[in-house]
C-alpha cells in the first residue's frame, strides 16, 4: 500500500512548496517587553521629555505678550452694533495701555475673538473656491446661505465666511511723552500663507479690478465691495486682500486670535516695541455682542516654538516626570520579584 | 462568505412530486419522459453572466453592507450629510468587489470539483457494446459495468456478476464505516444475463420503486420482467458511494441518478458554521451600535443646548437654513449627521479583513509540508476558510476509530506456541530490540506461495517449521483450517484470499506464509498445501462464530483419517474448555497473553482435540437434528457446539496488531495535555474499541475505575450512569450541589452545564444500545454529567446519528468548541454536526473529505492542525480585532471630543480624504502583516508546551472584557489626540507670528498624531518582526504622508479646488517643530501606560502562559534541542479483544456450497 514514492515523478506534485514564507519560517526579529529593553529606554526617554519641557518652557516664557479685551472698553460702540439699523454709523473708540517692558525683535498684532464659532460645519462648506480663484466670478454654489442678493445678483466673495469678515480697523499709537504721539507703522504684507496668496486667492483677471467683478454684489455685511477692501494699496484689493484671507482659514476653536498687522521695524522701532505708554485706536464694526462673544487685540513677540502658550512645556515636563517615576518604580518591582523567583526556585 | 461545501444541493431544480419511480432499462425514451434527475452533480452557485447580480443581490444581504448602503443614502441628502459621499463608496466598492473575486475563486473551486466528479469513467452498455463514458453521462434506466475496485457512480440494481449466484461483494465503508465485506446478490432471473452483452442490452426489465429517499439501508420495489413480476429489496441495490470488492466484474441497472442517489439525499444538509468569534463579533457590533445611537443622541443634545445657547444669537453670521423652520428639525438631522460622521465606529473593512486573515491562515494550512502525507502525496486542506480561529479553541475531540485513529490493516504480529513466545527479536546481547523499517525480516522464499507484502521478524519460527517442530505445525494447520476465508487463485500461484474480516485474512496469511497454504475450499473439503505437499481435509462441520460463543471451530478428517476439532476464540474462553492437563502450559501462555495485551495487540487462543470416530458420529446426528430445528435454532446449537468444544488442548495464542496510525497515541497524550478532551465515537464493537482505547492511551492501568454501560434497558442504563457518578463524585448527589440544583431549578433547555471535578481520573464506555436511552430526552443530561467526568470516553457499536447526537449534546450544555474527526461516509453527520469537523483524507472520493471543513491523511496532524495553527490563527485573530476596534474607537471618538469646541454642529475633525482612507489605506496592512505573520513561538515550541493551548480554550484574549478594556484605552487615546493637540495650539502662533489654529491645520496634526499612534501600537502588538512587517508599518507611514502631500498639491487643488480644499496644509504644518513635539508627546502619552501595566502585568501577576514564555525564551538563548521523543510505554496489564469480525460468519454459506464456484 505504501509506494515508495521519490520513485516515480509526479508522485508528489501536490507537495507544497518549501519556502519561509509558505512555512511560516520567515526570518524575523522577535520582540518582547524584556527589563533590559524597557527599563532604559523609559529613563532615557524620560530625560528627553524633562530636557525639553525645560527649554520648551524656558523658550515660552522669554516671549512677550500683551492682551487686551476691548468690548467693555468701546461699549458703546459695542451696543450701537447691536441694532442693525445703525449699520452705517462710524463709531471709534480709543483704548490706551502701557507696555511695562520692551518688546524686543519683530512684533506681532492679533486681532482675537471669544466665542466665536468659525468652525461650524454649516459655516466652514459655506465658500466656492472656484470663484476665490477668480475662475468663474458668479460660481456661488455651496455658499448657502449667502449665494445671491435678494435681487438674485451673485455675492463675491460669496459664503457665510465671506460674508462675516473681521472688519474692525485698529491703529497702534505710541506716546514717548505725554503730548507726544507716533504712529506705530504697520505692515499688511507677510500675514497670510505664501501658498493661499499665490495659489488659493486669485483676483479674475482684468486690467481694471471693478470691472472685473461687474454681474456681482457685495457680501450684505460688508460695507465696501471686495475690490475697494484698501484705499490705499490697490494691489491688497480684491480676493486677494491679505485681511481676507487671513480671515478665509477658518480657525478650528471658537476662541481664536488671527495675524492682523506686523510691526515696521523703522525708526524708534527698529528693535521691537520700547516700554511706555501706547493706545489702540479701534474704528469699531464688528458686532460681538450680539452673540454674547468678546474681541481683543493681542501684542506678542515671538520664539522658535511659536507664543507665549505654556502647555506644551508644562506637558512635556510632567509627562517626563511620570515617565521617570514610572521607571523607577518599574525597576523597584522588577528587582523585588526578580530577587523573589531566584529565592523561589533555589 | 461560505467555504466550498462540496455536497450540497443550493440550486436545485423544484420538481414534480415524484410518489412512485417507474423506469425500463434500455429504454431511453421511456425514462426520458419522466424528467429524472441526471447523474450530475452541481454545487457550484454562478455561472459568467449570473455571477454580478446574484453575487451582489446576497453580499447586501449581509447586514453590514446594507449599512453601509443605508449610510450612502443619507449622505446624498444634502442637509444631513456631513462626509461627502465618497468617504464611504471608496470603501464599500472595495469591500465589495473583494468580496466579490472571493466568491468568484469559490465557485471557481466548486465548477472544478464538480467537473472532477461528473468526468470520472464509467462503462455503459449501449447497443450491445461497452461504451467508455462519463459519470455524468449515466441516465436513469442505463446499465452499467462495474469492475473490481471500482466506485458504484449511481444507486444501481444489481443483475449479474462474475462470482457464483451473482453474488458481490461491496464495501460500504464510504456509506457507514463498516469495513467488513458485504454481499449482494442478484435476483435469478437477472443473473442469467451473466456478461452477455447482446442479453444485456436486449434486457427491458421494469423496475418500480420508492421515490428518491434518504433511507440507506431500505429499498422497496418491484421488477416486471417479461410479465413476471419479482420483489426487490435493499439485498439487490448497490448505492453510490460503494466500492465493489472482490468481484471482478458485475452489471447493474440504474435507478437513482445524481442528486437522486441515497449518498446525495443523506449529504443534503450543509449547515452554514459560524465561529464563536464571529457570534461574539455580532453580539459586539450590536453593543456599538447602541453606543453609537447613545453618542448621537448625546451629541444631539449637546446641539439643542448649544443652539439655544449660542447658535440662536450666532444667526448674524449663520442663519438658519430657508427650509429647516423648527430647530427641532434642525435637530433631529443632526441626530443623522453624527450617525455619518460616527459610523466608523463599526468598520466597513472589519469584516472583509476577517475574511481575508482566516483565508491567508488557511492557507498556510494547505501549504504545511508538515502536514503532507508523502506516501499519498496528500496534503492538509482548509475546505473551509472561514474557521480557522476557532482551532485554537477546540475543547472536545470526537473521534472515529477505523480508518481515523487505526489503519485497519491487521498484521499477525506475535503468537506464543506451546509456551514459547515467537516475534520478539533480541540483539547480540540478548537485549530486546525494537522493530522498524529497517529491520531484516524473515526470508519467505522458501514457499513460493507465500504472500509477499507479509513481514515476520522472528526467524526462530520460521527456522522451528523448517525443523518440523509438531506444535509449530499443528498451531499453522489450524490457522489455515479454522476459518471462513474464500480463495481464489487467478493466476497461477497467485492466490487472493476474500476475508469477512481482515483479521481472519491476517490469521490465514500468516500461515501461508509459514508453509501452510490454505488453498481453496469445497462445501465439503479444505485444500492445504503443507510445506509443498498438498493435502484435502474432509470439512465434517463448521462451529461458526457469534458474539456469545465468542469462538469458531471445525471439525475435519485429515488424510491419515482422524477427526480433530480445531477452536480459536477468546482466551477467557477457551480457558474454560481446556483439558485438565493444560494447566501448566496455560499458566505460561497467560503471561504471554498479557504481554500480548500490554503491547495492545489484538488475542486468540487456539486449541485442539482429537475425536474419537463413534462419538463424533453421535455428535454428528445431534447436531443434523439441532441444525433444522424450527425453534430456538440457535441456542440449540450453541448447547449441541458445547457439548464437543470441551477438553481441548492448547496449542497456543495469536496476537494481532490493529495498526494504529503513525503517532496516534503521542498526539492522543499531546492533546491530552493541551487540556482537549477526545472521544472515541465507533460503529465497531465493544472490545476492539477498548483494546484500541489501551493502545492510544486514552484508557490506562492508573486510572480509578473503568465503566462499561452496556444495559438493555432504560433503567438499567440511568441506574448504570449513576452509580458511576456516584463512584466518581458522591457529593453530586446531594441536594446541596450546586450542579444538581442548577439542573434541578432551571428550565430543560438552554443552560450551561459547569465543570465537574471527580475524585480521580476514570474512563467511560458505552455501547450504542445503551447509548440510544442514554440520548432520550430525559437522560441526556445524566449522561452528559457522567461523561464528561470521565477522562476518556469510548462509545462503541454507535450509529452515524447518534454520533452526531452525542456532538450536539455537548454543544448543547457544555458552550465548548467541538471537533469532529472521521473518514468514512458514517461521521459525516458527526462532522457537520461539530463546530469543526476534519475529514481524514488520502483516499479517493472520501465522503466525509467532501462534508469536511479541513482534512488531512494522518490523525497525527490533529496536533499540529489545533496547536500550531489554531493557536496562530486564533491570537492573530485576537490580536487583530482588539486592534481594529481599538483603531477605530480611537479614530472615530476624536469627533466627540470636538463636538464640544464646535457647537455640536456635525463638524469632522479630519480630512474628509482621511475618513475614506483610515481603514484601507493607511491602517490596513501593518495590522494585516500582523494578523498574518505573527507568532509568539513557533511551531516547535508551541508542540512542545501544549499548555500553551489553554488561553485559546478558554478564550481569553478576545472576549467582552477585552473588548471594554480596548474600548476604554480607545476612548483614552481620543481624548489624548484631542486634548495635546488643542491645548499646544490654542491661542498659539507659529514661529513666524501667523496664526497656528487654524482649522486645516489643527486637522492634520490631530490625524498625523493618530495615524503614528495607531502605528506604533501595532508595532507594539507585533511580536514577530518579518521583513514584510517592517515595510508595511514603515511603508504605511511613508504612504500616508506622500499622500498627504500629493491631495494638498497645488495639482489637484486647481483641478478640483472645491474638493481638495487642503491645498497647501502639509508643506505650511509639517515644517513646525512643536508639530512633531505634539506628535512625540501624544504617542509617549498614549502607549507608554500600556508598557508600563504590561510589563508591571507580567512581573507581579504573570499568567501560566507568560511563564512558559519565558521559559521558552530562555530556553531559545541556547539552540533548540531535539524534541524530546517519549517512547510511549504501554502499561495495560489487560487482556485483550478477540480477534474476530463482529458479524456472524460465512460458515452458513460455505457448508451450503453456495459461494462455491462450479468447478
């Protein structure tokens, strides 16, 4: 009954291959949680985290920061917006503060917004960037629900977030003396993406920027079209202002702060903001009250690991405190037990 | 997805009540009028065109694919959808069409099977001629020539064949185990026909019968044969499935055809099997749905609160939407939004990639070269590819016996003559040494008639019938006259001996081969050639077998002219007939008799007694009275047998070898350690089955106590029950046990019966009548309790039903994994009935291969089947589903956490191009390596420890607790990936001064943060680092950002600026360093506590499974050592069965000279 069976060719064509692979004999590394692979590498890695909180929190605490909540400040202002028939009102308030140290280095100016849902999913889809790309003008698909006027004229920029742009108008004055007041240059350029101005935001391509937005409205709240955004450079007009597009990427949390202005370091200010006495003059258009949310302007200097928040070295030092006593704890067990197993067994 | 059940009947043409079949051989057009089914089998599903429809119609009939269809629907309406639509029809198109090509190879597979089947060669007679044909050619009414060794291709009517009367043999082992040679026999009339083909083909007998039924040993019909009319029963019909034994030629006509065939109706039933895995999985996926309702239900109150909070005054910015009038409305579609954005929870991939694990580990089953059987160039087969996990699993083995744990070949293997003991071989040194394939064996040539495939190894007995030694040669002459055997010689000096039972024929060929040659018989004499001389023995009578006599002798007149009765039978017997003055050299074979017995061989005492002429006479008038006697026959008989069996002399014992399969008993002792229970479920009698017990080592010297249930009636069966239980663990019947109130209190049905501890360790045997009380409703349980007690359980005489019935009890009250493992057409029914049933395969066309669910030639491989790749298959599994929902809850929960900070609005906290490609793209491969190339220790080791079977038994790494313990670090690792990230961008700006937290880039540093997570926590969870792992986790990373890079291009941005809204995110985040410091902190975060408890797990609370791993690993320091080969010893002081075929034996036929040829 039983051939011999190398004998006959054939005999054993149905014999699997014998390869690692088929064989489960794959070459491999095999790893498992040993003391001596473990205990070292949480010692080390808890010295990478402690060594970095330090400098994370060392790096955050050398920026300078000032914040300043101006919607009690202007509450008049801040009420007259509440009703909407005041719409075309002026209203500018003035908040004066001092900067007690110097803010060295370039210098930063935030607008900032609390309670401020920039991320609701109806609102974030509400844009078309075919027309933001100056393609096809009076494309307002998606921007419910600000597509058209009510005479059905296509909006550009159409779209809830057009539509909501951050409007206020903020001046930085410096006071050397009581009597005396320099106006703090401010710098427009250099606050949005490099690939949004380029690529994402383009202006339809005419000779004559008006012109090229002729068949479309302006967004209901604002109070110039998109081609007259600056008087005074053309060049940061239309889609293309540096305001809107910065305005354009939506934040994720409803409490934010964008890029507003960067200080021109010229003159008095060519190393930063010195320390003295200094007021915010605010030309007040931006209804917050209404949903209960605050607005501020924020002053800050800068570091490489970004502004002054101190979470991510606190969190880094406390997880490689963890760490380390974890580590020693887990040697402590590890030597008991160990100690235990050799009494054990002798 | 099913696995490729090769005997099943899905597409069956509905037909016509069929209440009586009526058929004419020859006679076509006849036959054709009633539409009969055609000897084609068909189990395949599709065919080219209907493939697309009907594979799609039944793929969303699977609850998970209709979800998902639900789930598309509601992202096209506009108002709720808060995924674009092709986050979920990029996968599902993928699942589907994978899905899709399996079923396709699948019925691939079935088409090829079935053409192998339906092509096999058949002689039909056509016109008088013999025509070559295929299987599936054959029509009802078509007579057919079947050859010797041949498989019948249709449930036929036997007409004619070469041997004498008609008769032929068949063996059913294919039907129900029987090995034993049957006989049919033709009808007179038909049996004229003989081999003429013109008779033949001109014969246009009627037949009608019963409808196509699934009674296999019940036939009703009648033939009208020119005008006469004859009565058929189950004596005339050959079914499919039968081979046709000793009978060179026979012809038949055919009745049943295909699907028709009794083989057919019985095998009808394909159960569709289900791992407890995927029964756990479902009871899960219910368990997250109802989360998933619960947190959009929370979530959608969140919203309500929120909108009247905030959303209300926010509408300066964002009115509510013209159509939406209510905020109730506006509400409720945000129930649905979050329904879309949370649906990842339940992953559309999961069970695709299940599907795709099991399919891979199974095929490593197949590819196994150990598990290839060389000398049948067989290898193991995964039929079934949806089951692997559940090997790791496995707690009750039933097995078969013949064919399955033995070869059922029996060798004459060892004999004591007149107190000597011939076949052990001794060195030089006089050191017993043991037989193996290379060992000299004894030189037969001597004889030419001598069978040559008969190994002997003791020359000293060869070289004792040389010298003439008396008792050597009347222990041979009565071997080769005490029998029932038939022979035939086709060739000269060939001779074929036809044995009711092989160890008849083993007996028989031992003494041919020692120079007495039985050579054929007459109903009156017995031819043997004596060391070349040849001489007839007068047959005075035949004392044939039965189970009481448990013995068989004749009575013959030699040539010299004496008449000497020569007995074999059970020692225990034969004891009793002894003359007196055998004492001494009883006492002597009684030592031998249990040497015999302790090597597990199979006994036969054998004696003799010279009769004196004048009461032989008289005895001989006796037993013509008795024998035609109206009453009673048998018993009387039986008293006239005992009369003249008495005062024998004995000559000596056989010991015959019931040749187990190579490494039953270690794999018997392996699986025993592994914590798995094997039963021995067999159609063949009592002793051969506790011999064979003995031999594998399921029962044993050292065990308390060994119960034998063999009542006749109710009452005594429960009565013998219970006192085994009674002897095995007196408490349990007490009022107070917690078992007995258990059972006492709750309803019959559906409760689980708990483990039961005995006082020692006892084996059960149970016979297939006490077995058929025992099963009845109302004591069922009482034999569970006692069975499953016992370490080894033995039920023998059983039918193919209650095998299965026994596996349906313990699937019943245990909640354990069954397997059940057999060869013949009898266990299909046990291995359908059985979570896992293995069909031991390597001869052609085994039925119980075709109902199988994995198969394999040697029972050996049983081992290696549930040890190595059960275990495998089930920690991968594990491994993989704890995984998979950890990565999802983690993926999907992230969403909650936002929900706070965005107004409940619905808002994705990724990437819409992310959502559709987490689970296939990014995610998928490392953990399918995983699933795939993962082992904790290899093969050899994981033979070697058995204990390390346990987890999978009790299913400890997968269960509910396991899952809420992922569920729980998911959620964890949610609030990690939410929280780091927002706290380190809030209120925070860049190192240019712009600002960091905007929305797109929040969202890529929360996904990158997740995917590296998720990645290293596999690479956590892999402990077996190929090549290919490596680049599929490192090749994952890599694919992620290169994509990453490629969807925010400018390219596609200027393409498709409405979808690729992201333009630019990557190059603008990924150049910040506290980006990769918040990537860094979150992975610390998120999987260092994990190392911590499982290294503090394993030092302070080691399981017994994470000792041998370090064991293993300390030993895997040094190279490996060899396996440790125990020699298994067997210590059973037991006597053993008689060596006989459980039927009563030929004795009949042959003094009748029926089975005699003319010559």
């Amino acid at each position: 009954m039983e051939r011999n069976s190398n004998d006959v060719p054939g005999l054993l064509s149905r014999m699997p291959d014998n390869t690692a692979f088929k064989q489960q004999r794959l070459p491999a590394w095999r790893s498992h949680l040993t003391a001596w692979a473990v205990l070292p590498g949480f010692f080390t890695t808890g010295a990478f985290f402690l060594g970095m909180g330090i400098l994370l929190i060392l790096s955050a605490k050398s920026v300078k920061e000032i914040e300043i909540t101006y919607t009690s400040m202007c509450s008049n202002c801040a009420k007259l917006r509440e009703n909407a028939s005041n719409f075309y009102k002026e209203c500018t308030c003035s908040v004066p503060f001092f900067i007690p140290e110097k803010m060295p280095g370039n210098v930063y100016m935030y607008y900032k917004l609390h309670n401020f849902y920039q991320n609701l999913r109806r609102y974030t889809i509400s844009r078309n960037n075919r027309q933001l790309l100056g393609e096809d003008i009076t494309n307002v698909e998606n921007c419910a629900p600000f597509q058209r006027d009510s005479n059905g004229i296509p909006i550009a920029p159409c779209g809830a977030i057009a539509n909501s742009m951050f409007n206020d108008t903020i001046l930085l004055s410096y006071y050397p003396h009581s009597s005396t007041r320099i106006n703090v240059p401010l710098l427009s350029s250099g606050i949005t993406w490099w690939t949004d101005k380029h690529i994402k935001f383009q202006n339809p391509r005419s000779n004559n920027l008006p012109s090229a937005f002729t068949g479309t409205t302006k967004p209901p709240y604002w109070r110039k079209p998109v081609y007259q955004l600056d008087p005074e450079n053309p060049e940061n007009n239309g889609f293309l202002n540096n305001d809107f597009i910065v305005w354009m990427r939506v934040a994720a949390l409803p409490t934010f702060k964008k890029l507003y202005r960067r200080i021109h370091r010229t003159g008095p200010f060519a190393n930063g903001l010195p320390a003295g006495n200094y007021s915010f003059d605010i030309a007040y258009n931006f209804p917050v009250t209404v949903f209960k949310g605050e607005k501020g302007v924020v002053l800050s200097t800068v570091t490489w690991s970004g502004g002054s928040n101190l979470f991510l070295g606190i969190a880094y030092l406390t997880t490689g405190a963890v760490i380390w006593l974890a580590a020693f704890s887990m040697t402590a067990v590890h030597l008991k037990m160990k100690k235990r197993n050799i009494v054990s067994e002798s | 997805m099913s696995g490729i059940p090769l005997v099943r009947v899905p597409f069956r043409k509905q037909k016509k009540n069929e209440k009586e079949r009526c058929l004419q051989a020859n006679n076509k057009e006849f036959n054709e009028k009633f539409e009969y089914e055609h000897n084609a089998i068909k189990t395949a599903k599709y065919n080219f065109f209907t493939f697309l429809p009907l594979n799609l119609f039944e793929q969303f009939q699977r609850v998970a694919n209709a979800y998902f269809l639900f789930l598309l629907l509601l992202q096209l309406i506009p108002q709720i959808s808060s995924l674009v639509w092709y986050t979920t029809v990029i996968p599902l198109a993928l699942v589907l069409s994978m899905t899709g090509v399996k079923d396709a190879i699948d019925d691939m597979f079935r088409h090829k099977n079935d053409k192998q089947v339906n092509n096999r060669p058949i002689l039909v007679i056509v016109n008088g001629m013999v025509k070559e044909e295929k299987w599936l050619n054959i029509r009802v009414g078509d007579i057919i020539k079947l050859q010797n060794n041949s498989f019948v291709p249709a449930d036929v009517l036997l007409l004619s064949s070469s041997e004498p009367y008609s008769l032929t043999y068949i063996e059913t082992a294919e039907l129900d185990g029987e090995t034993n040679l049957k006989v049919k026999q033709a009808l007179v009339v038909t049996s004229n026909l003989e081999d003429n083909l013109e008779k033949l083909s001109n014969f246009k007998g009627e037949v009608r019968c019963d409808p196509p039924n699934n009674k296999l040993d019940k036939f009703t019909g009648v033939l009208i044969h020119e005008g006469e009319t004859y009565a058929l029963d189950n004596e005339k019909i050959l079914l499919r499935g039968c081979t046709i034994r000793n009978t060179d030629w026979c012809y038949g006509l055919v009745i049943y055809a295909g699907q028709d065939t009794k083989l057919m109706q019985n095998s009808g039933k394909t159960t569709f099997k289900r791992t407890s895995i995927d029964h756990l999985m479902n009871v899960l996926v219910i368990w997250i749905f109802v989360f998933l309702i619960g947190m959009c239900s929370f979530l959608t109150i969140g919203h309500g609160i929120w909108e009247n909070q905030k959303g209300y005054f926010f509408q300066i910015y964002l009115p509510f939407e013209e159509e939406i009038s209510s905020s109730a409305l506006c509400i409720f579609l945000i129930f649905w939004s979050y329904v879309i954005i949370l649906n990842t929870v339940v992953p559309i991939s999961l069970y695709v990639s299940v599907e795709i694990i099991r399919l891979g580990n199974s095929f490593y089953i197949n590819w196994d070269r150990k598990m290839f059987y060389i000398p049948k160039n067989t290898p193991a087969q995964a039929r079934t590819t949806t089951l692997n996990e559940e090997l790791g699993q496995i707690q009750y083995v039933f097995s078969d016996k013949t064919g399955t744990l033995t070869q059922n070949i029996m060798t004459f293997y060892k004999c004591s003559i007149n107190g000597r003991l011939y076949g052990d071989i001794y060195s030089m040194t006089g050191q017993k040494v043991e037989i193996t394939q290379d060992t000299e064996k004894v030189d037969f040539s001597y004889n030419n008639l001598a069978d040559p495939k008969f190994s002997f190894y003791d020359k000293t007995l060869a070289e004792a019938v040389k010298k003439g030694n008396p008792m050597v040669h009347l222990f041979f002459l009565c071997l080769s006259l005490c029998h029932t055997v038939m022979s035939e010689e086709k060739v000269e000096g060939e001779l074929v001996y036809q044995a009711q039972s092989p160890d008849e024929e083993a007996l028989v060929t031992a003494a041919r081969n020692f120079g007495f040659v039985f050579h054929s018989r007459t109903s009156e004499t017995i031819t043997v050639m004596e060391m070349g001389v040849t001489k007839v023995y007068d047959l005075l009578a035949i004392l044939d077998f039965n189970n009481v006599r448990k013995r068989m002798s004749v009575i013959v007149k030699t040539p010299e002219g004496k008449v000497i009765l020569f007995c074999k039978g059970a020692d225990t017997i034969i004891w009793e007939l002894l003359h007196s003055s055998c004492k001494p050299l009883q006492d002597i074979t009684m030592e031998h008799l249990d040497d015999f017995a302790g090597d597990g061989l199979r006994t036969l005492a054998v004696a003799y007694r010279e009769l004196d002429e004048e009461s032989f006479q008289k005895w001989i008038q006796k037993h013509h009275r008795a024998s035609t006697a109206v009453e009673d026959r048998e018993e009387k008989l039986g008293l006239i047998y005992e009369e003249i069996e008495k005062d024998m002399m004995l000559i000596g014992a056989t010991a015959i070898e019931d040749k187990l399969q190579d490494g039953v008993p270690e794999t018997i002792v392996t699986l025993m350690k592994a914590n798995i229970i094997i039963w021995v479920l067999t159609g063949d009698k009592q002793e051969t089955a506790v011999s064979i017990g003995y031999s594998c080592n399921m029962l044993t010297d050292d065990m308390d106590d060994m119960f034998v249930i063999d009542a006749k009636e109710s009452s005594m069966v429960l009565k013998q029950l219970r006192s085994a239980r009674r002897v095995m663990k007196p408490d349990s019947f007490l009022r107070t046990d917690p078992v007995t109130k258990l059972i006492s209190q709750s309803e019959k049905k559906n409760f689980i019966l708990p483990e039961e501890v005995p006082n020692g360790s006892y084996g059960l045997i149970i016979d297939g009548h006490s077995l058929a009380y025992a099963l009845e409703e109302d004591m069922e349980l009482e034999l569970l309790r006692t069975a499953c007690m016992c370490k080894s359980v033995i039920c023998c005489r059983v039918t193919p039903l209650q095998k299965a019935q026994m596996v349906e009890l313990v699937k019943k009250y245990k909640n354990m994994v069954t397997l059940a493992i057999g060869d013949g057409a009898n266990d299909i029914s046990m291995i359908k009935a059985a979570h896992i049933g293995v069909g031991i395969s390597g001869q052609e066309g085994m039925q119980a291969v075709l109902a199988s669910d994995f198969s394999f030639a040697q029972f050996r491989f049983l081992q290696r089947l549930l040890l190595v790749h059960g275990r495998w298959s089930y920690i991968r599994m594990c491994k993989f589903l704890c995984y998979f929902f950890y990565k999802n809850f983690a993926f999907t929960l992230v969403h909650f956490w936002y929900a706070f900070f965005s107004g409940f609005s619905a808002e994705t906290v990724f990437d819409e191009w992310f959502i559709a490609f987490y689970n296939l793209f990014y995610t998928s491969l490392p953990v399918l390596a995983l699933s795939l190339f993962d082992q904790d220790v290899n093969d050899l080791w994981s033979l070697r420890f058995p204990e390390l079977y346990y987890p999978g038994q009790n299913n400890l790494y997968f269960n509910k607790k396991e899952f809420v313990k992922y569920l729980i670090y998911a959620i964890y690792t949610s609030f990690v990936l939410f929280f780091i990230p927002f706290g380190t961008t809030y209120n925070s700006v860049r190192s240019n001064g712009k600002d960091f937290s905007d929305y797109q880039s929040f969202t890529l540093i929360i996904q990158t943060s997740l995917l590296v997570v998720v990645t290293v926590q596999v690479g956590l969870e892999t402990t077996y680092w190929t090549a290919v792992n490596q680049f599929f986790i490192w090749g994952s990373l890599a694919m992620y950002f290169s994509i990453m890079f490629l969807l925010y291009s400018d390219g596609l941005f200027l393409l498709f600026p409405q979808t690729f809204q992201f333009m630019g995110t990557a190059r603008n985040t990924f150049i910040l360093p506290q980006v990769w410091l918040i990537i860094a902190l979150t992975v610390a975060i998120c999987l260092l506590p994990l190392i911590v408890l499982r290294f503090l797990k394993m030092d302070l609370l080691p399981t017994q499974t994470n000792k041998i791993l370090a064991k293993i690993r300390e030993c895997m320091k040094n190279p490996v050592p060899p396996p440790a080969r125990t020699k298994l010893r067997r210590t059973s002081s037991r006597r053993s069965a008689y060596a006989f075929a459980h039927q009563h034996g030929f004795g009949a036929l042959i003094t009748s000279g029926k089975n005699m040829k003319s010559r």
